[in-house]
C-alpha cells in the first residue's frame, strides 16, 4: 500500500524537495547580495561571501523554476564543499561543532538534484521542451 503511493507520489515529492532547496538556498544569496535578512550588511564587492551570494541567489532561482537544475547543482555543491573546507572544517572535527552541517545538507541535496535533474515540472522542460544536461 505504502509502496504503491510513493512510487506514484515520486514526481511530486521531488518536485517539493527541488523547490524548497532552490527556494532556501535563493535565501541564503539574498542576506549576502542585499544584507537583509538578518545578515547586517550586503557582502563587500568581490569577496569570497560576495561570490557566494550570487552563486546562491542565481543557483537557487535556477534550482527554484528548473532551468539548468544539474549546471546549478553542480555548481552549488563545489561551493557548499569549499564553504565547509574553507569556512568550517579549521573550526572543529564534527559537523555539528563547527556549524558546517547545513553546507554538508546542501551539499547532499545538491548531489540528488544532480542525479534527478529537473524533473517532469520545469521550466527547461517547458521551455527547450527536453533536459538539456
């Protein structure tokens, strides 16, 4: 019974797993590029943060509508993994210690959008009518 329901349901639960990780992940560039959003002020010009905002703010949009999803996962996740080496790991051993395990969820969830692609509902889809990668 439960089998059934999650194989028919697959679609639509990535579709919900996609949106939310492009949604929050968009979040994340906003408090860098804009300083709101509880971050002060928006990242200075050309700066480690500063590039990583607008990784964010446009990979997770792209991430968000579907467009490119795998060229964005992809990309997401090789800053998420530097995040961690640079940013995290010197702090302490363990994830939760060093508070790099949100890049490491990220990163995880960047490596499922890799592998699933888009999905049925995106805007490549409907746009270019295929997955283009």
């Amino acid at each position: 019974m439960f089998n059934a329901f999650f194989k028919k349901s697959h679609d639509a639960f990535y579709i919900i797993f996609r949106i939310v990780i492009g949604l929050f992940f968009m979040q994340h560039g906003i408090q860098k590029v804009f300083g709101v959003l509880n971050f002060g002020a928006p990242a200075p010009l050309f700066t480690l943060m500063w590039a990583a905002g607008y990784i964010e703010l446009i990979a997770g949009l792209m991430i968000l509508f579907g467009f490119f999803t795998r060229i964005a996962a992809f990309v997401s996740g090789i800053e998420m993994a530097v995040a961690y080496v640079y940013a995290h790991a010197p702090q302490a051993m363990h994830p939760v210690l060093n508070g790099g395990e949100l890049a490491l969820l990220y990163f995880a969830s960047f490596l499922i959008i890799i592998s699933h692609g888009a999905g049925k509902f995106s805007l490549e889809k409907a746009i270019l009518k295929r997955e283009i990668f």
